[in-house]
C-alpha cells in the first residue's frame, strides 16, 4: 500500500489550514510537517505550536520531520501538540534507541531519519524498534531540490534488510519525488512517498497525488 505524504513547506504558510484541506481532500492520507531550526539546517520553518492549531483542522496522519538538533528536547510538545508520527535525524542525537523509546511512550510512531551521506548501518540496532524509517532523497533543508538516484539502492537494500527479518518497517522518502522519480522509488521499496513542490506546485493537486502514487 503506498501512502502520499504531501509536505506543507511548499504550502502558503499564510493559510495553512486551507492547504491541508486541500490536499486531504484531494486524497492524501498522510501530511508531512517539516520542522527546521536553523541549526540542523539553515532554515527555520514552524514549532509545535502551528501543529497544535492544525490539528484542530485535520484528521489526517501527522507526520512531522524534526530537521533539529536536540530533538529530545521537543518530542513532549510535539506529541501533545497532536502529531502521529515523530521523525529525527540520526545526525542529530547521541541516544537514538531513547529517543525512539520515548516517542512511543508517548503514543506515536518512531521514525529515523538518514541524509543521504550516512549509511545504512546507522540503522542497524534501531530497525527492530523503529516503525518508519525515512531516507532522504535530497539533502535536508530546501523543497525543490533534485532527487539524488544512488538513494534507490539504498532504499532497495534497507527493504530487502527488513524483509529478510520480518520487520513491518515503513520506508518513506523525502526530496525531489515527482511523477518521473516516484517509480523509481516505489519499485525499489518505498511506501510512504513525501511530495512538496510536485503536489503544492501542481495545477490539479488530485492528478498529481495519483500520479506519485501510482
Ligand atoms: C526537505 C524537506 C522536504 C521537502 C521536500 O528538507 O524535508 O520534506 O518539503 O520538498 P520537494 O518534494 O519539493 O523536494
Ligand atoms: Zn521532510
């Protein structure tokens, strides 16, 4: 089953409420929530305070990219803020198997982030634990940015990884999917697909959601 998360970060801000609608109602399950601190990457975007007032709009998954340094120190707010699953970046913390323990603790889905310079072993101890895990596909911090095609072998390789040991992992991937890219990830083992500017960017936003997914 694949799942098209569209990212708000290419929404207008000036009325986000609307945009969510916009695209659940255009058949989106998932929407995806990029957090940056202009720390881990340059640009800073929204807190949890925004999710929170979101939330009151919207039944769709909340699935929030914590592109921060420290993110143990907003998972809580985020939680209580309503977001369904929590997503950090392995670059970010020292104690990731806490941090996944506590995100779940707190009732959500445990996601690990990789850029696309870290590699895949980065996960190894973690893949029992974690319900997603999200590669991304472009190097954090801008929409609109081209996909990098030697993460499709990454993809494949974690895919054939948690087969083999049975884990029920979520893949999502993140950064330059489009109509053109989205096979290409799909095939390799992707299920969550995270789409900015090909969905907000898109004349007919419904057309371009069945067309990443397929
Ligand atoms: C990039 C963000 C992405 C971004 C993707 O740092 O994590 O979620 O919105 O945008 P597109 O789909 O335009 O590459
Ligand atoms: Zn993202």
């Amino acid at each position: 089953m694949i799942q098209v998360a569209p990212s708000i970060l290419s929404a207008d801000f000036a009325h986000l409420a609307d945009e969510v609608q916009r695209i659940e109602t255009a058949g989106a399950e998932y929407v995806h929530i990029d957090v940056m601190d202009g720390a881990f990457v340059p640009n800073i975007t929204l807190g949890a305070p925004v999710v929170k007032s979101l939330r009151k709009c919207s039944a769709a998954v909340f699935d929030v990219h914590l592109m921060v340094e420290r993110p143990e120190a907003q998972i809580a707010s985020f939680a209580e803020a309503g977001a369904d699953v929590i997503t950090f970046h392995i670059e970010a913390v020292r104690h990731a198997h806490r941090l996944v323990q506590e995100i779940k603790s707190l009732g959500c889905r445990a996601g690990v982030a990789l850029n696309p310079a870290t590699p895949l072993v980065m996960l190894e101890e973690l893949m029992a634990d974690i319900d997603m895990a999200l590669i991304m596909t472009v190097n954090p911090g801008f929409g609109g940015q081209k996909f990098i095609p030697s993460m499709l072998e990454k993809i494949a390789l974690l895919r054939h990884t948690a087969e083999e040991n049975d884990f029920a992992l979520d893949i999502e991937v993140d950064g330059g999917i489009n109509a053109e890219t989205a096979p290409l990830v799909r095939e390799a083992g992707a299920n969550i697909l995270v789409a900015g500017s090909a969905v907000y960017g898109a004349s007919d936003i419904e057309k371009a959601i069945q067309a990443i997914r397929g």
